[in-house]
C-alpha cells in the first residue's frame, strides 16, 4: 500500500480524529448548545461532521463503572456511557469513510469476543474499525465483572500485550484455520467465526505516556493517543516513542503518535483567549476544582474554599476516596507541582486546578491556529491531533468550516479521501496473513 504522509511538496500531513466529548469534564453541558450524549443524533451529527472535514476516526471512550468520590456517585463529568462497539456500528450506516475507534477493556474482557466484535465492526463498516485498547487494575472497576479485580497491576500490559497478540491470531485465522495459542495470560483452542477483516486488522489505537504503555505501543500500536502540553515535550515524546520502534522491526511510519488537543476560535487573538478562558471556568466550576483536588490529595476537602489557597497538608496515596479513576503519576509530585504554580503565580485551589489540568490547547483565530498545528507536525511533535471538543454534538463545527480548509490550502491536509479504509486514511501498511501451527 502507497504512504501518504507527505504533500507532493514533501510538506508533512496532519492526521486527524475526533474524540466524541461527553466523558470527563471537558464538556459544558450548562451551555444551552449542548445536547444528548446518549441520543444516536449526537453521535450522527459527530460522525457527520467529522466526515465533511476529512477526518481519519471518530473516537469513542469507554467506562466499565460510574466513577465514585466519597463513596457517592458524584460526577459532573459523567450522565452515562453507552457501549462503544454498539454505536459505532450503527454509526457505521450513516457515514462512508470515517475511521470507527471503539474502546474496549483488555483486562475485563477476553481475545476471542473482542477479536469477534471488531472484525464484525470491520466488515459491516467496509474496513473503517479500530481498537483502542486499555487496561485497568482497578478492584472497584472489577466489582462488575466475575473475576473482579483479580489482576495484580504489575500485569496488566503482560495481559494486554498477550491480549491482542491472541486477537490478531484470530484475525488472521480467519474461517478456515484453527487458532492454537498458550500463554501466561490465556490458552486457546479453536475456530474463529469471522472472515479475517477487510483491513486484515483492525486498526490499533494505544493511550498513555508511561514507560510501559510506550513500550507496548512501539510493539503493538498503530496510534497512540497522548498528551502534552508544549512543542518541546511533544518532540521528546514523539522521538522517544519513535526510537523504540526498532527493536520490535518496525519503521517509524508504522505508528502515529495523535495528541488530544482543544481548539478555541476567535475572530481575533484576544476574542479567543476570552472564549478559551471563559470556556475553563464553564469547565471548572467551585464544586469541580474541589473533587479535582481530592483526586490528588486522597482525602476529604470538602470544607475548603475554592477561592482559597491550596491544603497545606500532604497527599495520602492510594486512599480509596476516589474511585474507578485513571491514575496519573505520583499523587505527591502532582501535589508539589500544583503548590509551585499556586505559589509562582499567586493561585486560588479553583485557578490552580484550572491551570494545571488543562490538555493541550490550540487558541487563536483560524489562520493562527492551522498554522501551530502545522508547526507541530512539520517539528515532530505529533503525527496528527485527536481533537477533543466542548460541546457535545456541534464543538467541532467551526473547526471543519474554518480550520480545515486553511489547512487544505497550506497542503498540509488532505481534500479528499485517497481509500476507503481506515489504514488507508492513516497511511498504515495492511499486516501479513500470519497463521500459527
């Protein structure tokens, strides 16, 4: 299959996906402009729009439980998640194109169903499926499911790792050969029930910025979802998962590196810095930035003023107060780093908080900002952008009516589709019929 990740000028072109907001608190769901994200209209009117503007997928999150802080189901950031696989199938019938990424657990689920769901997904979407595949080691989390949290976190990328290993076998099985597979995590005896997918396989997507979740992306990945939040750490993330891609035979085309960004436009510079300012507080209001602030310091901070400064106490690690949540580093050095910009910048809880866990934000009027996301990509920075909107369904409108055609005229993005599918769309080699003994 022909690469196409250069412009006939050499110039380098973005990829990129949308991420349907609904999840985390990234959503504004008090602006009256925001809708259902359980109606399958919502997701049309995404898909819809991401199709218009090129898009390579529409990206799906998954939650296996209702997130918990002290011991109530207390988020503004979650009113339901809708299975993945599910929508995007049905998603599949009203758009031609676009890439159909669906999260899907590789620690509470197994090889063969999951192998089964997206080669199904691949065929009745003409080759458009991807896997986004994440892990947990979370006991509560488990609590649903009959082996419950039985899996040591030490493991969980050994399991995935074997996970999708084992669904590629059955991939590539196909009908008419037997799959034989024993491993540490899982063995296998038998026949799959799918032609092996248009794509051969579905598309992998990987998230996470650890040690481990990089070396499982530069062997397994064919995207990898990230976060970071200048030109110069994006170029460090991307080389370093770059430079691994060599010892598991692989070219460093064989992986797309996509940070999640948010896009703020305005007509002018300071018309965006406005909105985008206006947008965090919408995001972050008093009640937020205090749960936010529990998830770090593990206890109860309830009786604090938001307008007030940070706790002086230390964080208590692995307290139990919070969860079904993704944890992300060492509560202690999150918890000093919030205190230096609080102290630098003279900070309230709210204003830290709001500072401190914004993503990666692209600000400014349209040629502004198709020029920066430009820049990152013709650096190195990132392959492409997984753009995660503040409204759930129309935040990605603007973006498709006065971003996308700028990038077009500066060749740096496509303007029209060159396949059909989703590896086509990402420039990703079709994989080698592998059948095993």
């Amino acid at each position: 299959m022909t690469r196409h990740d250069s412009g006939t000028d050499g110039t380098r072109q973005i990829h990129l996906a949308a991420h349907f907001p609904g999840v985390n608190n990234t959503t504004v769901w008090a602006d009256p402009r925001s809708k259902s994200q359980i109606d399958f209209a919502s997701f049309a009117h995404l898909a819809r729009t991401a199709e218009r503007g090129l898009f390579d997928f529409l990206f799906l999150a998954e939650g296996l439980r209702l997130r918990e802080q002290r011991g109530r189901i207390h988020d503004l950031d979650v009113v339901g998640r809708p299975e993945s696989i599910t929508v995007l199938g049905a998603l599949a019938a009203v758009t031609e194109r676009l890439g159909l990424a669906a999260t899907v657990n590789a620690t509470f689920n197994e090889p063969f169903e999951t192998a089964r769901r997206f080669a199904t997904l691949d065929h009745v979407s003409g080759g458009r499926a991807a896997w986004n595949v994440v892990t947990s080691s979370d006991a509560f989390t488990g609590e649903n499911f009959r082996r419950g949290g039985y899996l040591d976190r030490a493991d969980r990328y050994t399991r995935a790792a074997e996970f999708v290993d084992v669904a590629r076998e059955f991939w590539d099985a196909g009908i008419d050969h037997p799959v034989r597979h024993r491993g540490r995590h899982f063995t296998v005896e038998g026949d799959f029930t799918v032609p092996r997918p248009p794509q051969g396989h579905p598309v992998v997507i990987q998230a996470g910025d650890s040690a481990e979740g990089r070396e499982f992306a530069a062997a397994a990945a064919d995207v990898i979802f990230t976060r970071h939040g200048t030109l110069e750490a994006g170029q460090a993330f991307y080389a370093d998962v770059k430079a691994r891609l060599a010892a598991y035979g692989r070219e460093p085309d064989d992986l797309k590196i996509m940070p999640g960004v948010t896009v703020v436009l305005g007509d002018t510079a300071a018309e965006a810095r406005e909105e985008a300012a206006e947008i965090r507080r919408r995001q972050i209001s008093p009640q937020t930035a205090i749960l936010a602030l529990e998830q770090v310091w593990g206890v109860d901070l309830s009786s604090y003023d938001p307008d007030g400064p940070l706790p002086d106490i230390d964080p208590v690690p692995d307290s139990g107060l919070s969860q079904g949540r993704t944890r992300r580093g060492d509560v202690r050095e999150t918890a000093e780093r919030w205190r230096a910009l609080s102290r630098a910048k003279g900070l309230s809880i709210r204003e830290t908080v709001i500072e401190a866990s914004g993503r990666q934000s692209f600000v400014g009027t349209p040629a502004a900002v198709a020029a920066e996301l430009d820049a990152f990509v013709r650096g190195r920075a990132a392959d492409g952008f997984i753009l995660v909107p503040h409204l759930t369904p129309g935040g990605l409108d603007a973006f498709v009516d006065r971003v996308v055609p700028l990038l077009q005229e500066r060749g740096a993005f496509r303007t029209e589709y060159r396949g059909s599918t989703l590896r086509s769309h990402l420039g990703l080699r079709t994989p080698e019929r592998i059948l095993t003994a």
